[in-house]
C-alpha cells in the first residue's frame, strides 16, 4: 500500500495511508458538525492507532539492537577471542597522476577494522542460509521480526514470504555500524539513535529525497567546490564518500576499475525524489538510474566539453538517500547506483596512472557554469540531441562514428525540414554566426565547416573508395587517418554551441537566415517582465 509523509500545520506527525494528522482546517470543518466531525474523529482514531504501532516497532528494534550489541560486546570483553577482519573495506591511495586508487584491505592485514557483529552472526549469504540458527539467543529479534510478519508495516521490508532475513540483516548491520563509528565501548542512546533512525523512518514512508553524484573520470579541477546552479554543483568528492563508491559491483559494465576510482571531483544535483513501496524496491530504482538521471548527466558533461574541450566521461551514477537508510556498512555512507563504460577507451590503457590529463581552471569553470546554466533555461530539444552528440563524439572509439556525430549535431543546430543544399545552408549559417562571437571570420567558419562536411560526406557515400581491388595490404587504422578531422568536427560544435546557447534566438535556424544573411531588421524586443500598463482589449 503506497505511503507518504505529510507534517501537520503543528506538529512533525507523519500521514500514513490513511493516517492524517489533525490541522486547522479539519478543526473548522468540525465545528460545522455532523459528518464532518465524525470523519475527523475518525482520522484522528486512525492517526492514534498508527502512532501507538510505529512506538511499538521502535521499541522493538531498539531492543533488538541492544540484545546483539551486549552478546558481540560480551565476546569482545572475554580475553582472547578471535574477529576476522572486514577484508573487503577499501583502502586508497594515489598514483603520480594524481587520481586516488583503492584496493580491498585482505583478510591478514594488522590493522585492518574487525568483523565484530559477524563473530556472532554472520552476514551476507552466509548469514542466509543460518537463518534459523540459535534463536533462544535473540528473543528480542524474534518478537521484532514476528511484529513485522503480521503488521502492514513488514511489507517494506519483505523481500520474499518472510521478512526474516532483512530484518535481521538490518540490525546486523546497524550494531556493526554503531562499533564502528562510536567504539566498542559502553552503549551511548543518543548514538544508538543516529543510527536506527533513518532504518525506522524507512519504514513508515513511501518517498524520500536524494542527491545524484557522478564522479567525473580522469578530469582535474583547480577549485574545491563551484556551484553550477541553485541545485547543482562540482566538488571535490570527501575521503568516506570515494571509499563507499569503491565497493560498487563493477560486474557487466565494461568499465576499468582504476579508472572508475580515478576522479578526485564529482557532478552533485540536488533535490531529487523517489517513491517507493518496499525497501527492496527503492535499492532496485536506486541501483537502475532512469532516463531522466542520465539526460541530467548529458547536460553537465555536454556543458564540460563545450566550455573546455576536456577528454572527460564518466564511470558511475551514485545515488545518495536523505534521512532513511536500507542498508548500511561498517562507517561509510551508502550509497546505490550503476556503472557506467561513458569515457574514452584509452582511458583504459593506463590513463589513470599518467599525467597529463584535462584540468579544468577556475575561469573555465565558470563557463561551464554559463552554458550549463544556459541549457538548463531552453526547452528546444535540439540543444538536447546536440550536447548528446558532442559527448558521444568526444567519448568514441571510432573517429569515423565520432565525426558523424558532430556532424548530426551541427546539422540539428542549422538544419531545417527542408534538406535540400544543406552543406550551403551549414556553410552559410555558420558562418553567420560567426559574426556574433566575433573571435574567427565568417569566411573562416563557413570555409571549416564545408571542409568538414566533405570529409562527412566522403565516409558516408565512400567516396575516397579506389575504383579497382585494392592490394592486400594492412591500412592505417581509420581513428589515426581521421584524428585530426576528428578534432576538428568536435571543436566547431562545441564553437556553434557556445553561440546558440549565447544568443538563443537563432536556435530557430530561418532567423539566421533573414537576420544575419539577408539584413532584415530585428523586431524590437520588449522586456518580458516589464507590466503592461496600456493592455490590447
């Protein structure tokens, strides 16, 4: 059943199904009488009924928790007992290039954390498949677990018949979480509650609010955090969050793993929502980014490479739930996501380890921030389709396919429905253009762009095909012969870019034809926020 939260007018009371805190407009519709005020006492029973049975769940997984943090804190006082350790917790380090590395920590490293709560009971599938073993010693879980079974609450955390093996998972991983933040010390309440506090809120909601990050691959940055937008931003990623991302399954996606740790600095939005019904269904929302996250990637990378020209990508979509927690891990932030190969390939080939890679200044940066920002504002798709172009132009292995698509973006920016001479129409129109920006020649830019076009139309049609068999000899690969056109295809979109996003008004291609080709005077421009005093009838 769908869940969500609403405060009340006076108090921080959530709403739950049917469950409705009180306000003031329920108080004026019961003073009319009647019907209106048994349907509000109603929803008050209802409210009551809900709150009694979320006090009843807190209670039982705090007791929960304190039953296994005293069993593994009995073992931990008794002399010479054996923990293994956390082997799989990463370490980080740094390469020349200056890109962190992380590699697991291993079962036989000294100062390695300890696998306290997995002394007692093991997690993971071997945690599973003990599912049944010594319960006498943890009756509270039993009364948690037999509470979750048959209450409407449980169905965020069932998974299959039962809700078992979560919960139990759950507070596993919440007493492990507690020793390894706080200490192995005495049990301190108020941080017992940081960390059940999320998990419990999870529990009674059906949306909550997160925060997407993208780790921008191999790319340096001479500034530690710029704001792009009210709700986006680039930053330098902190050491908890670099280590978290580095135990993400890189399992089918192609992606290197040094070259996915390899990114000091990460792309942040901000303010995004996901509803949801059960625990497991947001992990599986969270863990297949939608379409809508990753056009929000286009975007910014698209911005990057149009201001800068960096050889960028990236290698991972992290999401980052606020204020509810369905999983945890010793002391690191969690985190969802997917991986990603959308960064050159000779990344691959030991990129990550050299100097030499694309570093973005702090006056680049600012450009980055005005054409992100400028996307952001224009509804035409068209400026969509073409940052998607530019970035799979700059990302290619073929620079055949990398040419072609410049060459479709360009051509979605100053074509029309019309095809017909449509070299001289790119030609023409951008060289138009030219004259706005004011740093090339008209004559220079139309001149480039034809140039371009020929070597478009030279791979599409085959027109540098030999008329007879060519001899049986090994060719120069096609990325080397073209690199440079390469290049050049992928700098006059980011050049028309940076125009069309400037002076947006020729986002439509005929007004640069009637105003900027043929003269015709530009209608005056009437300040759109400005009142009208004397309206049209």
């Amino acid at each position: 059943m769908p869940r969500t939260v609403k405060p009340g007018p006076a108090t921080d009371n959530p709403r739950v199904s049917g469950y409705y805190v009180l306000g003031s407009g329920d108080d004026e519709m019961a003073s009319e009488g009647g019907t209106e005020t048994s349907d509000a006492d109603d929803r008050e029973a209802e409210f009551e009924t809900f709150r009694k049975t979320i006090e009843q769940f807190k209670d039982l997984i705090v007791a929960a928790f304190d039953e296994l943090h005293e069993l593994v804190s009995k073992k931990i006082a008794t002399p010479h007992q054996y923990f293994s350790n956390h082997h799989d917790y990463p370490q980080q380090s740094t390469t020349s290039s200056g890109f962190p590395i992380f590699n697991e920590t291993g079962f036989y490293a000294k100062e390695a954390r300890k696998d306290y709560v997995g002394s007692i009971r093991p997690m993971g599938l071997l945690g599973m498949l003990m599912i049944g073993r010594d319960k006498e010693l943890s009756p509270e879980l039993g009364k948690l677990v037999a509470f979750l079974d048959a209450d409407e609450l449980g169905e965020h955390f069932r998974t299959s018949e039962t809700s078992e093996w979560e919960i139990e998972k759950l507070i596993d991983q919440a007493v492990e979480s507690y020793f390894q933040r706080f200490g192995t010390g005495p049990l301190d309440p108020l941080k017992r509650r940081k960390v059940l506090a999320p998990i419990v809120r999870s529990a009674f909601v059906n949306s909550f609010e997160l925060r997407i990050v993208i780790p921008i691959a191999l790319t340096h940055f001479n500034v530690d955090r710029f704001r792009l937008s009210d709700t986006a931003y680039v930053t330098r990623i902190p050491k908890g969050v670099q280590l978290s991302r580095a135990r993400m399954d890189l399992r089918g996606s192609g992606a290197g793993k040094n070259v996915v740790g390899a990114a000091t600095h990460a792309f942040v939005s901000k303010n995004w929502n996901l509803e949801f019904e059960t625990n497991d269904e947001a992990r599986r929302s969270m863990n297949n980014p939608s379409k809508n996250v990753l056009d929000e990637a286009d975007i910014f990378f698209g911005a990057l490479r149009a201001a800068t020209g960096a050889r960028t990508g990236y290698a991972q979509v992290l999401m980052i739930p606020k204020g509810v927690a369905f999983e945890m891990y010793c002391d690191l932030p969690q985190f969802f996501g997917a991986t990603y190969r959308r960064y050159p390939s000779d990344f691959d080939d030991y990129a990550w380890a050299y100097t030499g890679q694309s570093r973005v200044t702090a006056e680049q940066i600012k450009d980055v921030q005005r054409l992100y920002s400028l996307t952001l504002s224009r509804p035409e798709e068209r400026v969509r389709i073409a940052l998607k172009r530019l970035n799979a132009c700059m990302s290619r292995d073929d620079a055949v396919d990398a040419i072609l698509d410049a060459m479709i973006g360009l051509e979605v920016l100053l074509g029309d429905s019309e095809n017909q001479a449509l070299s001289y129409k790119l030609r023409m129109r951008a060289g138009a253009l030219a004259t706005l920006k004011g740093n090339r020649t008209a004559a220079e830019v139309s001149a480039e762009m034809g140039r371009i076009y020929g070597i478009r139309s030279e791979i599409v049609h085959g027109l540098s095909s030999q008329g007879k068999k060519a001899k049986k000899k090994v060719a120069v690969p096609e990325e080397e012969r073209y690199a440079a056109d390469r290049d050049a295809a992928a700098a006059m979109l980011r050049y028309i870019l940076n125009i069309l996003l400037e002076h947006h008004r020729y986002l439509e291609p005929q007004r640069i034809d009637r105003e900027l080709l043929l003269g015709e005077a530009r209608p005056a421009e009437r300040d759109t926020d400005e009142l009208d005093l004397f309206p049209t009838p």
